[in-house]
C-alpha cells in the first residue's frame, strides 16, 4: 500500500511538470498581437494626457479611403476604442474638455479630419458609437507626413498631441 502511494504521488508530479511545460511553451510560442495596445502620455498645459490605443501595421494596405473610409467614424486605433484620459480642465482646438476619460474617434476627410471625444471610454471599435454621448468635436487640419509610420503612432507633446500613420499626420492642439 505504502509503494503505491508513493508511486501514485511521483506519477502525479511527473504529469503535473509535464503540463506546466506544455503550457509554458505554448505561452513562449504565441505571436505577438497583430495590433499590439500602446500608449502615448505627457504634460500639455499643465495637465498629463494619456492615450491608449491599439497600433495596426499598414502591411501594403491603401489605409486613407481604403481601409479607412473617408467620411465615416473611425476608432483611431485597432481593435478597442482609443481612450483619450486628461487629469485636468483642457481646450483642445479652443474648445473646453472636462478631465476624465473619454473614447476618442473621428470621421476622416480629405484635407480635414472631425476629432471626436465621446462620454462611454470603454467600448469596442466604433461598432457601437452613440453621437449623443460625445463630449466635444473640433475639426483639424491635416498634413503629409515626412516620415513614413508602418504602425499607427500617438505622439504627446507640448503643444496638443497627433496622430501619425503612413503618411498622414493630424495634429490636436491643446491649451
């Protein structure tokens, strides 16, 4: 009786070893998220801003009026919607915006986007967007970027912050 509980035990922790190799290996071996979430922060008129979005790759794709339609509302990132928080009071583009947190979308045009910061910050894609609940809309000017950005990037700075992808560039202005 005694041997076959200590075989029973070792048999137990040779099984359990191997599952958590198998498990292990198999977390080593995923592939990285195809539109991985990142996140852009830093000060802006005294108020620290934080973008969280997902980051898609052009991969050869037409993205303005391609895989990013002119004139319909757009998550401005992959996957989740982009959430657009501030600590503080801010204008943007003029405008008053409230601190908090806020899902960040906006309709693409040829030459000028609309930037839209909409009360529900936690929601998937555009595919339930609710214009009712938006907060403030401004629109902005867009430019050619003189770099070209295979992945979608934020970037923060002390004027506002932008949006940057493949060759485009739109720039927020805060105050």
């Amino acid at each position: 009786m005694f041997k076959y509980k200590t075989n029973m035990k070792k048999n137990l922790l040779v099984v359990l070893s191997i599952l958590t190799l198998l498990f292990t290996s198999s977390v080593y071996a995923q592939k990285a998220l195809p539109s991985p979430r990142e996140v852009a922060k830093g000060k802006v008129a005294g108020a620290t801003v934080i973008i969280d979005y997902g980051s898609p790759s052009v991969k050869g794709r037409q993205i303005w009026g391609g895989l990013v339609p002119n004139g319909e509302v757009w998550r401005t990132g992959a996957n989740e919607a982009t959430v657009f928080t501030t600590n503080k009071e801010i204008m943007v583009e003029g405008k008053k915006l409230a601190a908090g947190s806020y899902a960040f979308f906006a309709i693409p045009n040829e030459g000028s986007w609309t930037i839209i910061f909409n009360k529900t910050a936690k929601q998937w894609g555009a595919f339930k967007y609710n214009s009712k609940e938006d907060a403030l809309r401004v629109t902005v000017k867009t430019k050619h970027s003189p770099a070209f950005h295979e992945r979608l990037l934020y970037v923060v700075n002390s004027n506002g912050f932008s949006l940057e992808w493949e060759n485009l560039e739109v720039p927020v202005m805060i105050k």
